[in-house]
C-alpha cells in the first residue's frame, strides 16, 4: 500500500513538474514576445470611411511609421454611429499594441459618449500624438448662389426647408451648426440636414453641390480650395492653413464655439497599463517618424499635419 501510495507521488511530482515547466516556458515566452515586439502587423483603425482627413493621415503616415518599428501598418475603415463603431471595436481587441486609432479624439469620443450613450469612457483612451486642430468651417460650393452665412441664416429663417446642409452626427461642427441656427431664431425642427458617417463625404458633398451648405473640419478642405467658398470658420481667427477665411464674429455673428476636431494617434488606454513596453515602442516610433523631415515634407505637400 504504501508503495503504491509512493508511486503515486512520484508520478504527482512529475507531473507538476512538468506543469512548472511549461509555465516557465510560457511566461518565457511571453515576455520573449514583449521584448520583441512588433513581431507582426500592426492594425490602424480609423472610424471614418476611406477619403476623410483622418484616413488620408493615417495612409500618407503609416510608411514612415512602419520604418521606425520595422513592421506593416494596415488601415482599417471601420465607420458607423459617429466614430462610436470604430472606437468600440478597437477598445474590443487585445491591448497588446497590435492595434492604434488614428482618430479625432476630441470632440467624437466626448461627444459620443454625452450624446449617444457609448460604452466607452475618456479614460479607455490613451493619446500617442494629436498632430491637427482643426475648426469647423461653414462652406458652400465655389459658384454657390449663397453669398454669405448671415444671408444663408436669414433664407432658412424664412424658410427652414430652402437649404440643405451637409453635417456628420456626434461632431463639434453638429453642435456649431445648431448653435448657430437657433441663435438665428431658425427652426432646426424643420431643417433638412442630410448626415455622413466622416467628414470627407461631407466635404465632397459640399464641394459637389450635393447639399447647398456644409458644416465640417475645414482643414480636410484644403485640397478642395478651388470648389467651396467658406462661409466662416468658428475661430477666433482664421488658421494659417487658410488665412482670408471670415471667422464667424467677423460675419457678425456672436455666439459660443466648440472646438474643432484634435486629430491623430491614439491607443487603448488598457495597452499603456498592460503592454507598457509595447506603449513605449508605439510612442517612441510615432515621435521619430514626426520629426522625420522626409515625413514632414510628405505630409506638407498633401496638406496634412505631421506634428
């Protein structure tokens, strides 16, 4: 009896043995792939469909991205609810750095939250860099009838259905855009407001004269300089990336504004307390390929912003 009961030990210890050893093997390992990390490609969800200001940023930047860490960046597109699809998604995946945000985080994840309920907090969210700031801009296409907003104002106060205006739900340009109606005593009960999930198909439709009147980034609109006429941007002044734009008190019009869109690179804030190496690595790569002059260049003759 008690030789069996002393086998049995044996072949327990063994055993457990053998478990601590895979576990060595395993933690091992683990930390083997931190150490080593990127060691595959890194997704780049941006929630904006292809042809906005974030997704045109995200592709123009990612090669030189991709030098620093030695490893691919693929974009992924994955638009819906005012970002909130995108956003969500990436907060889903394994905080493991193998995926980053190339978004607006401010105002979409704020103003997601506030006015859609997303289930994601602003501390889920960890900044890398925001390189742009932008404003919104109140545009109309360049042969445009509309001469001015407080001409544009008026028309839809007599008429709230004489316009129809361009606009992505859950944006600062949202809130500017009706801040702006009902200081103008029109009835946003009534208007026509056609919405875009990202503000490149706002832009285009703005400048295609699919809508009469957009309410959008106007950074994203520099390419397209030639086809809108801006009608105010909600600034103090007008940024340098188009200095004669009027800003919104110069048309005599006073009101409270939002901030516009704070662009750029972002990670799940899970990643900076789980995967600190891999967060570091991110950071520093990100920094390096921002003062990279070949980048900045890259980035200056496509109108982007790079730091």
């Amino acid at each position: 009896m008690k030789r069996h009961v002393r086998n049995a030990m044996r072949r327990m210890g063994a055993i457990g043995g053998a478990v601590l050893l895979s576990i060595s093997v395993l933690g091992g390992g683990a930390a083997h792939a931190q150490e080593d990390f990127p060691s595959r490609p890194i997704n780049v969800v941006v929630p904006f469909k292809t042809g906005g200001y974030n997704d045109r940023l995200a592709r123009a930047f990612a090669p030189y991205i991709e030098r620093e860490l030695g490893q691919p960046l693929v974009v992924i597109n994955q638009e819906g609810a005012g970002t909130q699809l995108g956003h969500t998604y990436a907060l889903q995946q394994d905080p493991d750095g193998y995926t980053i945000l190339c978004t607006s985080l401010s105002p979409f994840i704020p103003l997601t939250i506030l006015l859609q309920n997303a289930p994601y907090k602003v501390e889920d969210f960890a900044v890398l860099n925001l390189p742009s700031r932008d404003y919104t801009f109140a545009a109309t296409r360049a042969d445009s009838e509309i001469a001015s907003l407080p001409a544009a104002l008026a028309q839809l106060k007599a008429d709230p259905r004489s316009l129809s205006i361009g606009v992505q739900p859950a944006s600062a340009d949202y809130v500017n855009m009706m801040l702006t109606m009902k200081a103008a005593g029109v009835d946003t009960d009534k208007l026509r407001i056609v919405t875009y999930d990202g503000g490149g198909p706002v832009r285009n439709a703005a400048a295609g004269g699919q809508v009469d009147l957009a309410f959008v980034g106007g950074e994203g609109f520099v390419p397209l300089k030639a086809k809108i006429k801006p009608l105010a941007v909600y600034a103090k002044k007008a940024p340098d990336w188009w200095p004669d734009a009027p800003t919104i008190a110069s048309v005599g019009i006073q009101q409270e504004v939002v901030d516009g869109s704070q662009r750029g690179w972002v990670v799940a804030s899970a990643v900076k307390t789980e995967n600190p190496a891999a967060y570091a690595k991110l950071l520093d790569a990100i920094e390096k390929a921002s003062k990279n002059p070949e980048a900045i260049e890259a980035l200056r003759l496509q109108e982007l912003s790079a730091t």
